[in-house]
C-alpha cells in the first residue's frame, strides 16, 4: 500500500492534491475550505460521526459537512483547510478531524466551526526548496508532512491520531498540543566488522525465503478504535496491529492471522473486537487481540469501514457498494449492495449505523442512506 492509503480512496485524493498543502499553520490561517455546489452526491467524503447534536462527515478539499436530521446534510464554511481530511471522532460536542499534511482540526460546537490545532510544518507541499544543496543534506524523516489516517479520543482531553509510516500523535489538553509516540522502537543491531567475509553468493539466484513477504518496519496505521475497558487496538498494512491494555500508556506490536492490510476496527465490548480489510477478509477476537478467528464474508471485496452495533453485531461497507451486517454475535452475515441514486455502486469509505436496518453510509460518491431489507 502506498503512504497515502485511506482505505483506497485517500491514496487518489493525495496524487491529485499533492501540491495543494501548506507548510505551517501560520500560513495556512487563511486558507478556508470552498463551499461546492451538490458536493453531498459527488464528492469523496471519507469519515463520518455521531456528535451529541448532529451527525458529523468529513472528506476531500477540507469539506465538512453536518446534519441534525443525518438525512439532509449542508456544508461548513470557513473550515481551515483544504486537505483532505480522512477521519473524524467526537465526544459530546467536541469533535476532531484528521487529515492529509498531518493536518488536524478541532471544533467544540458539534462541527459547526472548527478551528486548526495541527499542520505537519516539514511538508512544505507546493514551495519551492530554496536550498537544494542544504535540503539534500537532511535526514529524510518520513514521517513528516505524512498523512493522518484516524483520530480516536477517550474524553474530551485525552486522544491518539494515526496515519502513515507509523505516524501516531498522543494529547492530553484535547488536541491542543500532541507529542509523537514510537511504536516501533528500533533495537540496536551489531555491525559486522570491516574484514568479516561477506556470505558467498553470485547476487542473482535467490531460493523459496527471498520471495516472503517480510515484516514492515514502520506499517502504515490506518485504524485506531478505543474500548469500555481502556483497551486500544491500531491495525495496519500487512498484517499488523498493535495493542495497548492501558489507555495508550505502552503499546505491543501484534501480527495478525491475515497478512494483508486491514483498514478498519470495531469495539464490540471491552475485549470483542472485529477488523477487516483487503479481499474481504473479516478477523473476530474476544480476547483483546490475543488470538483472532476469521468470519466467512462470502465477498473478496475489499472492505474499509464499519460500525458496531448492538449485542455483538456490526455493520461494514467497502468496494462496489458492498454492505456486510451481522445483526448480533449469534447471526450469519448479511451481505447487500448500496446504490445510489445515479444506479452507481460506489466504494464506500464510513457508515453511521441509524438502528439496526437503516444505515447512512459515505464514499466516493458522496452520502446516501441504505436500507437492509428483511
């Protein structure tokens, strides 16, 4: 997967984006996202909410947009930015957003305004180097200007933002302030010494070990989901996942039984967990990440967002349309297809579940609503 996953939509957004990023919030204070005309039924939305006074979704060119009713959805003016903004979580009606540039956002209004806490200022997306010779002589920090994949808070002050090359921000004032966070501490490896043989080889033949599928050092985090009992679970490209047991204190790094990206995570009780991703692959624990069971989805559509819902179940959506319910923790997945109202089965990227039947779901096409049939 590329730096830019957003459960595949976000890696587009960032190619055609790529010199729209500023370099600092200083200079960023003026640039507002534009309010577009039927951007609700066009344009990518990535993200979406439940806020104590509205719903909340966030997508492309900094578009934010709300609704009370979470059917008729109108456009935030005078968001800070223009990134595209990947994720977003409340509490109460404290929200924050996340997004390209490792742009951060926050509003305490329920997403009526929104004032910029966090832009990456070694992204530099868009000026000119003014000296290469200098610049070329810095450590490449890939970190920086990298994008935020999802933002997950525990209360109003206490929160983890993630994103790619094992980028994850901690706050504690509410997102005024984040420190980075290492997950992946690098051991110290022994030099072999300057007259050690080299191991004998002609450099092009290679045996059945070469072509494995090697662990990623720094995987890109795309999902972060918090549960009741302070557990916190991240799952990522190829397989990882890391875990902590105590609000995000400590974190340990996990492999999961599927070796291919997950982009999403559910908290189904303080140790149920479910997390899915590429080619349909669905993976259940009751025991916080310690051993993991995969569900039989019927599809190898790629899958990239989801909810819980009540007594174990869950709703997830992703490529074509597909939505996938399990109505509770004893019940066969469902799968259906959303279709808009164009007869488009778009990727869909969120859902926001509205009781056990109905869900409002968002993508690449915008939102719409979806209804399981019996």
């Amino acid at each position: 997967m590329t730096a830019w996953t957003k459960r595949w939509l976000g890696a587009a957004l960032a190619a055609g984006m790529a010199g729209t990023g500023l370099s600092a919030l200083a200079s960023d204070a003026a640039v507002t996202a534009e309010v577009m005309p039927l951007v609700t039924t066009r344009s990518v939305m990535l993200d979406i909410t439940e806020a104590a006074s509205r719903g909340v979704m966030v997508g492309e060119r900094g578009h934010v947009f709300v609704s009370e009713s979470r059917t008729d959805w109108r456009q935030v003016e005078g968001v800070p930015t223009r990134v595209t903004l990947t994720a977003v979580d409340a509490v109460g009606d404290t929200v924050w957003a996340v997004g390209h540039d490792g742009t951060i956002i926050k509003s305490t209004d329920g997403g009526l305004s929104w004032a910029l806490k966090r832009q990456d200022a070694g992204s530099r997306a868009g000026e000119p180097i003014a000296d290469e010779a200098a610049d070329a002589s810095m450590e490449w920090d890939p970190q920086a200007g990298a994008p935020l994949l999802d933002v997950a808070f525990f209360d109003e002050q206490n929160g983890f933002a993630i994103g790619a090359f094992s980028l994850m921000l901690h706050s504690v004032d509410g997102g005024e302030t984040w420190e980075k966070v290492d997950v992946n501490p690098q051991a110290e490896v022994d030099e072999p010494a300057d007259d050690e043989p080299a191991a004998e080889g002609d450099g092009w033949t290679f045996d059945e070990s070469d072509l494995e599928l090697q662990e990623e050092d720094d995987p890109h985090l795309n999902a972060i989901v918090r549960t009741p009992s302070g557990l916190m679970m991240v799952v990522g490209e190829r397989g990882s996942a890391y875990r902590s047991r105590d609000r995000g204190a400590t974190w340990e790094r996990l492999q999961l039984p599927y070796a291919g990206s997950m982009f999403g995570v559910i908290a189904l009780g303080s140790e149920h967990l479910v997390a899915f991703g590429l080619r349909g692959h669905v993976l259940e624990t009751q025991d916080g990440g310690t051993s993991w069971n995969e569900l039989d989805t019927g599809t190898e559509l790629s899958l990239m967002g989801g909810a819980a819902l009540d007594q174990g179940g869950f709703v997830i959506v992703g490529a074509n349309g597909i939505v996938l319910r399990r109505e509770n923790a004893g019940a066969a997945i469902e799968v259906g297809t959303f279709v808009n109202g164009n007869q488009e089965t778009p990727i869909l990227a969120s859902v926001l579940p509205r009781g056990s039947q109905t869900f409002i779901v968002c993508g690449e096409k915008g939102v719409g609503e979806y209804r399981m049939t019996p």
